[in-house]
C-alpha cells in the first residue's frame, strides 16, 4: 500500500512587496500545491485516522468524465 505523505510548511514572503504575510507550503507526496488553497482542516480524533481535507480553486480542471461517473456510483453503492 502505498503512503500519503502530506507536509505543512511556514514560510515569510517578500516583506516589501507584501508586508509581514505568512503563508504555507502545501505538498502531497512531494508534488507542491502551487495556488488557490482556500482552507485546511486536519481532524484527529484519538480513535480514528486522522482525516485532512484541502479545499481549493484550481485555475483549470482537466476531468476524466468516465472515471468520475463510475467513482460516483461507487459512493452510491
């Protein structure tokens, strides 16, 4: 089985372009989620996994019309 590794990094922009403006670095499996990050939530519950939800607004959206109607019936089932 493979591993999702998720890491959350601080980092400071350009203190004269935007002021004292702190912002995260957002990797998945080591591929960096460039822009549009709206929100994060991490919820761990001392029984269960820990759940990570990342809600973003992606510039473009490149669907596989087909792979999504059958991951929808799946979630129906």
């Amino acid at each position: 089985m493979k591993l999702l590794k998720v890491e959350i990094k601080k980092r400071i922009t350009d203190v004269e372009m935007n002021g004292y403006s702190f912002e995260y670095d957002v990797k998945v499996n080591g591929h960096r989620l460039d822009r549009g990050i709206t929100d994060i939530k991490l919820d761990m519950n001392a029984a269960d996994k820990p759940r990570l939800t990342i809600n973003c607004v992606p510039d473009v959206l490149d669907i596989d019309v087909e792979a999504l109607l059958d991951a929808l019936k799946f979630n129906d089932q």
